[in-house]
C-alpha cells in the first residue's frame, strides 16, 4: 500500500503538491485566526484564573439634567468601596489603574528607561497569580498607609540594577523623580496579559490616582476585577452585585440626582475581551456568530477545492479500482481513502508547523494589544497559548480527511458501478 501510494504521488506531483499545499494553507489560517482569540481568553500566568473572574473595566452614569446623556469611563475607589468591595459571595476583589501608563525609571546620575507602571491594591496579587522570584508584594497596611514600594519584572530588575537576584530586593530606584524601594521581582508578564501586565506594580495609595475623579467622585481611573470560588458562582455574585446596584442608585437619587447605567456590568473575560466602548454593552452572541462564520470559511472553501481535486484523481483510477473489485479485490476502496488521509495529515502538520513559526515570528505585530509603550508579546508571551488550540487544530485538521474520503469512497462505489455496466452490455 505504501509503495502504491508513492507511486501516486510521483505519478501526478502538480496535484499531489497543490493538494497538501492547499489543505496546510487552510490549517494555517485557521490555527492562526484560533490563536489570535484564543490569547484573549484562555487561562495562562499571571491570568489563570480567567475562567473564575469578572471584569469592571468601565462605569456610566447619568442626571436629569442631562437628558439622554450620559458619562462613561472608568470607576472612582467611591465606586470600588461602595459597589465591588461588600460582596461576600466572591473570593476575593481588587481595584487597580485602568490601563499601565509609561514612566521614566532609573538610578541617580543614570540613563533613565521606559516603564509600563500600574498602580494597584493589596488584594491585586491573590487575583493574578503573578510569579514571584524573590521578595513578596505589599500588604494591606503597607497599602493603606501609601509607602512609595515597588513589585518589578526581571527584566526591568535588570535594567534598573544589572541583576535579578534576591540582592535587588530593597534597593531603591526614582520613578519620575520620586524614590520607590523594590520589595519583590516577579518573572517577566506578557502585554497579552492586559488585566495585570505592567514592568512595575505600586500601591494606589503612593499616588495620585485617587483624587483623579469628575461627576462628584463617582467616576475615576480605575477598574476592577472580581475572583470567583468557582465559576458556576457567577449567578449568586451577580445576585448580590444586583441588590448592591439597587441600593447605591437609591443613595444617589436621594443625593444628588446621579444614577448609574449598569450595562449588565461584570463581564465575563470572554464578553469583556469583545467589548470596544465603554457606552455599548458587548453582543458576546453576535462575536461568537462572526467568530463561527470565518471559521466555517476558512474550512469548507478549501475542503470542497480539495475535493474537487480528489474527485479528478479517483476519476483518473476508475478503471484500476473497477477491475480490482470484479476479481474480488478487498482493498482498493481502503487504498484510497488510506492515500487521501495520509495526505492531509501531512499536509496538516506542515499547516500547524507553518503557523507556530509564524506565531513566533511575527508575535509583536500579530499579537500586539496596544496596551504597553516597552514592549511587546515575545516568542516566550506565547508559549503557554500554544498548548490551547490543540482541540481546534484537531477539528480543523479532520473536516478535511472527512471531505476527501467521503468523495473517495462515493468515486470507488460509482467506479464499479460503471464497471458492472460495461462488462453487462
């Protein structure tokens, strides 16, 4: 069988090679489309937990005065403390800065780096399971009382003090001007990681940032995310998020007039990954519809081009298999679907191998969220998606074999049929 399937091969190498060149195309696209999403909301450090937690990324209210109008942005520490803070059925919440911003870090008399800075709570560090190296992160009344600390990546330990060891930890460093003291060194985050990336990690408190509010106090700078026991949770932390929003809107309307639009506000990592405004509630359904339709595209338009071309070569063997079969011949139907799968298999691979140099190759553009000003998703960000797309490599990979011996085993039946007919009149 192996010698009869070289032999095919060698006997028409322009279909033989546009067949596994168009089946690996297709597995490329695919994979690469897959891990691009994927990226998004799969669990990996420091976001492993992504399937356990809730994202409030933005706020919106509104006034009578205002009409139809209405504010959105982030939320205010007023809105963390009042609204995500009290909720017991949750495991644990944290409130940190909407997005990294870019600060000049350096030692006295030094050449001064780029670094992506965010400032955070205590409770930050049991949400996101950050990798410390050495040191441990500020608590709660280190918090509290605002002391100028400092958690940082290897690599900006590195750049700051030449070393990453547990020397660095209690060093001193000027963050745009302002001396901080390094208290722990965790391994380097990727930008993919957009809920807890930064290059340096302070408390909220050694700030300004909380003072940073319009609309009365009840918008701000800030986000938050909430850690669920487990995910079937979700129903009873929204539950009680939904009494909370009831009683925090009652407060203002008896206040000053302000009212909240919820928006259905947490989101799921999924529904936040799909969001673009923070005035639009994010269509999860009508996302996943655009999702399923690429990939059917990217699937069915090369399966039915390669079965089209399968459809020729068994056209080309119906005399072959029709003779094979009236002298009784058991395995001419099983020689050609074992051809065309071994086939795709291999071009199956070459796609999937295809798309993991690519992913790495070309990892800062492909995967480039926008969030950091110093960097950007690195061949080593990527190695714990990889893993994730192994079940939609595999779905991609069978829709193919599938077409090509179904058309195989209906070309084998017509070809004896034709046989049969012939041989009778």
């Amino acid at each position: 069988m192996f010698k009869q399937f070289i032999y095919e091969l060698k006997s028409e190498p322009v279909v033989t090679w546009v067949t596994i060149t168009g089946t690996a195309l297709a597995i490329f696209l695919i994979m690469t489309v897959v891990m691009m999403q994927e990226v998004k909301t799969a669990p990996y450090p420091p976001e492993s937990n992504r399937d356990r937690m809730l994202h409030w990324g933005m706020m919106s209210i509104t006034h009578p005065d205002w009409g139809d109008g209405s504010s959105n942005g982030p939320m205010s520490y007023w809105a963390f403390k009042n609204i995500i803070l009290p909720l017991e059925s949750a495991e644990t919440v944290t409130v940190y800065a909407s997005s990294p911003t870019t600060h000049s870090a350096a030692l006295r008399d030094k050449t001064p780096v780029k670094a992506d800075v965010l400032g955070t709570d205590h409770r930050f560090f049991n949400v996101f399971d950050l990798q410390f190296t050495s040191g441990k992160p500020f608590d709660e009344a280190q918090f509290d009382s605002g002391r100028p600390l400092a958690v940082v990546t290897e690599n900006m330990a590195r750049q700051l003090f030449g070393s990453a060891g547990e020397e660095t930890v209690g060093r001193e460093f000027l963050l745009d001007m302002a001396p901080y003291k390094i208290i722990g060194i965790v391994r380097d985050v990727s930008p993919l990681a957009d809920h807890a990336y930064a290059d340096i990690w302070i408390p909220l408190t050694s700030t300004e940032i909380l003072n940073d509010t319009w609309n009365n106090g009840y918008m701000g700078m800030l986000s938050s995310t909430i850690l669920a026991r487990d995910e079937n949770d979700f129903p009873a932390i929204l539950a009680e998020l939904d009494k909370i929003k009831a009683d925090v809107n009652t407060q203002l309307k008896a206040g000053d007039g302000f009212q909240y639009i919820w928006r259905n506000r947490p989101y799921t990592t999924e529904k936040d990954a799909v969001g673009k405004w923070a005035n639009v509630e994010p269509d999860l359904k009508q996302a996943r519809r655009s999702r399923l339709i690429v990939y059917l595209i990217l699937l069915i338009v090369p399966a039915i081009n390669l079965s089209s071309m399968t459809q020729s070569r068994v056209k080309r063997r119906m005399s072959e298999i029709a003779v094979r079969r009236s002298y009784g011949a058991s395995r001419s139907l099983a020689s050609l679907l074992m051809e065309n799968l071994t086939m795709t298999l291999i071009a199956g691979m070459i796609g999937f191998g295809l798309s993991m140099v690519f992913a790495l190759l070309f990892a800062p553009s492909l995967f480039n969220q926008g969030i950091s000003a110093t960097s950007a998703p690195t061949t080593a960000s990527l190695t714990h998606a990889f893993p994730l797309v192994d079940a939609r490599h595999g779905n991609a990979l069978l829709l193919h074999p599938q077409s090509a011996l179904h058309r195989s085993a209906r070309m084998a039946r017509l070809a004896v049929q034709h046989r049969k007919f012939t041989l009778t009149s």
